[in-house]
C-alpha cells in the first residue's frame, strides 16, 4: 500500500482551529453585492467562472466577484479553510484527501467534466514519436510523468493500466510541471506522460501518440474538479452559498452553450496564444449528475492507498 500523503490536509486542520471563514469582505450588509474571493487555478476548466464575470452573471446574483489565481487544489484546499478564499476551484481527489481527513468540506457545484470520448478528451496520456508503446498495457515497468504525486493523474493512469491488462505496481510516476513534460520526453527522460490541455494538444502537434484517455477509463462523466467551500460557510452563509451555487451554474451552462466565448475569454485570463486556443479540446461542464462519479475516485484512492478511509460521500456533497 502506498503511502498517504497529507500535507494540505494537516496545514489546513492548524487553519481551521485558529480561523473564522465564510463572506470575510462582507458588502452584504449593506443591501450590494457581496464580495467574495474565489480561487482558481487559471486553466482551461474554469472558464465558466471567468465567463460569470465577464458577463455579469455573478452581479445579477448579488456576488462581486474576485478571481484570485491558484497553483491547484494543494493550495486552494488550506485557503478555503482558513477563510482567505469563500470557495475555490480544486480536484476531486484533494478535497477527498482533506474529506477523509476531517475537513470540513462541501461541494457546491461542478467544475468540469470529461468529454466522456476515447481518444477525444482533454487530457491523457501521451508518449513520443517512435515509442513502441501502443496502449495503456505497455506502459507497464515505464516511467510516467505527472504534475502531482498521489493526485488525479497517477489515480486514474494506474487504473487505465489495470483496465488494459496491465500491472500498475511497475510504474514509476515522477512529478514535473506540465510546461516541462514535453522536453523531457524529447530528451528520453521520461516514457509517458499524463497531460491536459493545453499541452496536449501541444504535444500531440509535436508528434506525440495518445495512448491512453485516462479520465474516460475512470467514469466517462468523471467530474475532475468542483467549487467547494467550507461546512461553516454552507451554514452561516446559506444565501451567499445559494448565490455562489446559483451563479455558477448559471455561468457552467452558458459556458457548455458557448464554446466561442469560451475560446475568446481563454485570450484574457491564460498565456496561451490564439493558434492553440483554436485547436484544444474542450472539456464538458454539466450542472448535474455530476455526483455519483466521485465515488469511482473515491474507490481508486482507496485502492491504491492515497486515503485510509473512505469520506462520508453524501456529506461532501451539499
């Protein structure tokens, strides 16, 4: 069994013993817009909340809005608790990490979801020109890179590996950031990767294979990612939760009816040029049956001993 890893978790239970959290800026008081601060990790999967903004979906629910980039769900779990942000962006697996460890977090909403199609998702994993892997099955005794140790990328990798046949206990997973994987499997530094978009689109325009849709592997609704916040926020902010959940809702629809406007904001908020923006695969944004799939990770972790115990999943969700 591999070994639990939980920084996040223990940094954010010292948060919470010394921190109020819940509408800090207040603004509600006063009759206006309450401000907020939600954090996000500035990718392609959160769009809609950029969208919200932009559109004035987030006002006409009573919500000024604060947009406060993050390195991903490692930080934003911590932030959450602590109060710095109301809610925030963050994969499923890390708000199940800090679940199963007695955080007191809540889902409010999706955050993004899989396209559900082999071959057509955005994110996988990918190997060089010439690489005599195929498929999921010869990534067997190979090393993989991914951006976190024990996240959603070794999680549901290791289970596209079981699924094809293969033994998942060969593979060495090695962490780089997403921008170096590309080099590194040029140099032969590394077998595979596991990326998102946009480097995979970039990588596949660089001669790289798709050899496996690991997210699809999992559940082909898989959400990766939701907005949660804290159990203390849900309760001493019900009308704020119901307008954050309300708003982005609102704005993960008119992303999902929208994939021009989504392709247009993506030029305002990431580094990524106009050509790319183009050409990447976009990833669906549901507002509903987005639930059920966390389990599947939920199971996969526990399987491969990333948590001890299995979080109460009906109460993560509120």
């Amino acid at each position: 069994m591999r070994r639990m890893i939980l920084p996040a978790a223990a940094a954010a239970v010292t948060l919470l013993a010394s921190t109020a959290c819940g509408g800090q800026d207040g603004g509600g008081d006063s009759g206006g817009p309450q401000k907020i601060k939600v954090g996000a990790i500035p990718i392609v999967d959160v769009a809609p909340l950029h969208l919200g903004l932009d559109k004035g979906i987030f006002e006409k629910h009573g919500i000024d809005l604060e947009i406060q980039n993050t390195t991903g769900g490692a930080q934003a779990v911590p932030s959450v608790v602590s109060g710095e942000f109301d809610f925030a962006f963050g994969n499923i697996t890390s708000i199940i990490v800090g679940r199963s460890n007695d955080l007191p977090l809540t889902i409010v909403s999706n955050g993004v979801t899989s396209t559900g199609e082999q071959g057509a998702d955005f994110g996988g994993v990918v190997v060089p020109e010439g690489s005599d892997i195929s498929d999921a099955k010869g990534l067997e005794d190979k090393t993989i890179a991914v951006n976190n140790l024990e996240n959603i990328g070794d999680t549901t990798v290791r289970n596209s590996i079981r699924k094809a046949g293969g033994d998942s206990d060969t593979v060495e997973f090695v962490e780089l950031p997403f921008p170096e994987m590309p080099a590194a499997l040029e140099r032969g530094d590394i077998d595979a990767a596991w990326v998102v978009e946009p480097f995979l689109t970039a990588a596949l325009s660089n001669g790289a294979t798709e050899v496996a849709s690991n997210f699809v592997d999992a559940d082909p609704d898989l959400s990766v990612a939701y907005y949660f916040t804290t159990e203390q926020v849900v309760n001493q902010e019900p009308e704020l939760t119901d307008n954050f959940t309300a708003a982005i809702n609102e704005s993960l629809t008119y992303a999902d009816e929208h994939p021009d406007e989504v392709r247009r904001i993506l030029g305002e908020y990431t580094e990524m040029d106009s050509a790319t923006i183009d050409e990447i695969r976009l990833p669906r944004w549901p507002t509903d049956g987005y639930e059920k799939p966390a389990q599947s990770i939920a199971d996969l972790m526990m399987h491969d001993g990333v948590i001890e115990k299995q979080p109460d999943m009906d109460k993560l969700f509120q």
